[in-house]
C-alpha cells in the first residue's frame, strides 16, 4: 500500500511539474488537438459524402482523382457565377442543317474540303490528335491543360505596327521550353509518349511536334490562376499579312468550329505576338468572337479543353494540296466552300446588290505598309500604265458593263469583298487580293456574266493559286495574259491589246464549263 501511495504521489508530481512547464505554450496545444480533430471530422464526411460517387468508376480511378473532379466542378462553378471577362466573349451559335462536316468524308475530295481526319493518334490520356491522310492535315484535342506562360517566349502581340518597326519576325513566334504546358498524366512526358511524338510529327507537323515535347504530366488544378471552361482553339498564324494565306488558315479554323460545332461556344487564343494587320477583322467577322494572344493570359491559364488547329499549309486551299488533290480542285465540293465563305460574308453583312449594268472590276496596287519587316511602303506588281488600261476598258466594254477601277490598299476587309462579290468580270495581277474571288462560289445561277482575268508578271508565271480559286469557284472562267518586265518603281506595262482580248475572251466563255 506504502508504495501504491508513493507512486500515485510521484505522479501528481510530475504533472505538476509538466504542466507548469507547458503553461506559455498551452494555448498552441490547444489550436493542435483541435484542428487534428477537425480533419479527422472532415476526412469521414469526405467518405460519406462523396463514396456513392465512386461506385460504378473503374478500380483504377482512385479517391485522388475525384477529388481533382471535385475541386475542377467547385472552380467551373465559380466561373459561372462571375461575368465572363473580354478575354472570353461569348460565340453567337454556329447553325448548320448538314452532318457532312461532323462525319468523315466517303469519297476523298469530301474528305479533301470536309471532315477527312480519319487517323487518331493518342498521345497520352489527356492529348489525342487526328490527321487527315489527304491533305496531311493535323489536330490536337488537350483536356485540362495548363499554360505556362513563364515558358512561352513570344512578343506580346496585336501592337500597332508603328510602335513596333524592325522587330524581328522570330520574336513574333513562340519558343516553348519543357513545361509550356502541363496536364495531370505523367504519362503525358514520359520518355514513350516523346519518342512516339517525334515519329509522328516529325514529318507532318514540326509545329506540333514542338509543343507536344514541352508537355509536363503532374499538373494539379489548384495551381491554376484561372479556368476556361468553354473550348479554346489554340491558332499560330504564319503568314498573318498575307490575305491567302489567311484565307488558308481561317479555313483551317473553320473546319474545327464545324467538325466540334456541337459545342455552345468557342473560344481562339493566338498563339503568336504579331502586330495588328490589315486581316484581323476576318477573325471576329468569321467567328463571332475577337481573339486574344497568349500574352495576355494569366500565367498559369488552365483549359478544360483547347484544340490545336491544323496548320495553313495544310488547308485544301494551299497550292501544295491543290497540286496533289486536282480532281478535287477541278471538281471541287462546292457545299464545305459555300458554308466558308457565306460564314465571312454574313459576319460583314455583305449582300448581292441590285445593278443597271455588269461590273467589271480592275484591282490596282497602291503603296501601303503591311508589317514591321518592311523597310519601304513601296509595293511591287504594280500597273505602270493603269490609266491607259482603265480607258481601254471604258472605251471597249463602256457601253455594256460599268467599269470601275479600285486600289484595295485604301479599302476595309468587309468592302473589299463586297466589291469582288458584287462585280462580274474581276481583273488583277497576281497577288493576295486575288483570293477573294473564291467568294464567286457563291454567285447566284442567274448571274449571266462571270469571270477573272489573272495578269501575270514574267517572274510569277506557273503560280496556279487562282486560276485553282477560279475553278473551286464553281468553275469560274479564267483567263491569264503577260505582264511586262519591272520598273525601277516595282510597276509593270500591261498591253491595253491583250488586256481587251483577254476580257473578250472571258466574255465568249460564258455558258461553258471544263
């Protein structure tokens, strides 16, 4: 009993003691235990929350993964309750009454002009790209990517070109270093998934290939700044001054808006950081959306799915499919044409208007500066003797036709088509303007007098980019006749002869077809 009674005394001593000790840091002891019972009390809600959730999933998908799937529903539906910012505007809805764009193509020049990515290519989980065997054409779909922008070098994008003269054209495309874009599967850097990358797109797409080798698997969503829940078409434009080969690259754009036109709405980010450009209002014209450039996102932008559009050369209506794929140029698909072109007519409001007399139409080349690279506002293939030219045409076809002379240099976007559009016999030398008179596709079958007459300088001959427009035109007539040697002030002498001849030539061809 001495020494039960010893004991118990020994032990009031020592809490005695040990509380005594621990006064000044009892309070902090207190805030442990409470916050250890408060995770315990969480970690069981947790299960009896959410485990109904789990049935039905597969054995590989793991209480981590729906907690992700929890956390990306709370952010989704925060962002709905917030007023979307300018950065993403919401898309007027794309209709459509045809499934040809959604379903692949049975014949090869519907899946030359359409829907011909018939070739999948699974990347790792959360990537899988498409590719078209005709036209060699390739997407990528991510799911949940993040963008770093930190790892994206790229100028910042849609600066007046004054405040930009002599930037060098490589800081306008964008440098990626590994972790540019990061998704939730390792698998998606593994060592297998980069090599698999370079053997598939070493050949067809180097721009694809750089992007997929600076993907990084682990990203966690509660890393990211912002979430884009509405699907954003990722777009780097090569030549962006260049009306062809924006043409080329909006068609691109267009086939994604039709081929995923199930969505509500989208989104196109540019993944570029050139000036602003004569062709910019295409985009929002098209699309019923202004783009923004990567620049101006958050660092850490996460998507819930972005698309990677095919590149331009590519496009069925680049000269290096059209010179593979000519049956399909001359007998193309009119309908997937149609739709594109109607697309950029109705964004501008651009109608057929009533007329007296015929047009035709003479495009002349002014000076004007197109992007920081040029040293000079002189433009080249201009007409030396266009005065003389316009005369010639009053003088011969006055009577019949109401001639008008116009420099597209001084025109917007929307009256530059509508002058193409609305005109009859359309006359030019080569160049970008010429692209569009693929809006001819769309002429009425009563219109009685159509055509393009192509003047080609001594150094462009062989160039067949519109006289293949001419007859994805439905056929349009096409003539072509020789410009003369260049001047000192990059002009060129046209024969008023040949000029009347060709015109007359395209007249007689009215009513024929190849």
């Amino acid at each position: 009993m001495a020494v039960l009674n010893s004991g118990a005394r020994d032990l009031r001593v020592f809490f005695r003691f040990f509380f005594r000790k621990i006064r000044k840091v009892r309070p902090l002891l207190f805030f442990f235990f409470l916050c250890l019972g408060w995770f315990f009390f969480n970690r069981s809600a947790f299960h009896s929350v959410h485990s109904a959730r789990l049935k039905g999933r597969p054995e590989s998908f793991t209480e981590e993964d729906l907690l992700v799937e929890i956390v990306g529903e709370e952010r989704q539906t925060k962002r709905e309750n917030v007023k979307e910012n300018e950065l993403y505007e919401l898309l007027p809805e794309q209709k459509s009454n045809r499934t040809a764009w959604i379903k692949i193509g049975s014949t090869e020049c519907e899946r030359y002009y359409g829907n011909g990515f018939s070739e999948e290519i699974n990347v790792c989980p959360e990537v899988s790209c498409r590719r078209n065997p005709v036209t060699s054409g390739i997407y990528c779909s991510f799911e949940n990517v993040r963008v770093n922008t930190e790892r994206i070098k790229v100028s910042k994008g849609g600066e007046p070109i004054s405040a930009v003269v002599n930037r060098p054209e490589p800081d306008e495309f964008p440098v990626y270093s590994k972790g540019a874009f990061q998704l939730l599967s390792e698998e998606c850097s593994s060592p297998e998934s980069t090599q698999m990358v370079k053997a598939h797109f070493e050949k067809f797409n180097l721009q694809l290939k750089h992007i997929l080798t600076n993907m990084k698997g682990g990203n966690n969503l509660k890393s990211c700044q912002q979430l884009v829940n509405r699907p954003t078409i990722f777009v780097t434009r090569d030549a962006y001054a260049n009306l062809y080969h924006t043409y080329c690259e909006l068609y691109q754009v267009f086939l994604i808006f039709q081929i995923h036109r199930s969505f509500e709405g989208m989104d196109i980010l540019f993944f570029d950081g050139h000036s602003e450009g004569a062709m910019d209002s295409l985009w929002p014209s098209m699309f019923g959306i202004t783009p923004s450039y990567v620049s101006s996102i958050p660092k850490g932008t996460c998507f819930k799915k972005a698309i990677f559009a095919p590149v331009a050369w590519s496009s069925p209506l680049d000269i290096s499919p059209m010179r593979k794929q000519e049956i399909c140029v001359r007998k193309p698909q009119i309908e997937p044409l149609k739709d594109f072109v109607r697309a950029m007519k109705s964004g501008y409001g651009i109608e057929v208007r009533e007329k007296a007399k015929p047009i035709i139409l003479l495009i002349c080349r002014g000076d004007y500066n197109p992007h920081p690279r040029v040293k000079s506002s002189k433009t080249k293939r201009k007409f030396a003797n266009e005065e003389r030219m316009f005369r010639a045409l009053q003088d011969s076809f006055g009577a019949r036709f109401e001639v008008k002379r116009v420099g597209f240099e001084r025109l917007s976007m929307a009256a530059q088509i509508d002058e193409v559009v609305n005109a009859n016999l359309v006359i030019g030398m080569h160049g970008a303007a010429l692209s569009h008179i693929l809006h001819k596709v769309d002429d009425s079958e009563n219109e009685s007098m159509r055509g393009l007459l192509e003047i080609v300088p001594p150094s462009y001959g062989g160039r067949i980019h519109f006289r293949c427009f001419s007859q994805m035109a439905n056929n349009l007539p096409y003539r072509s006749i020789p410009a003369g040697r260049e001047d000192r002030n990059y002009a060129h002498i046209v024969s008023t002869d040949a000029l009347v001849k060709g015109v007359e030539h395209l007249i007689s061809m009215q009513g024929q077809t190849d």
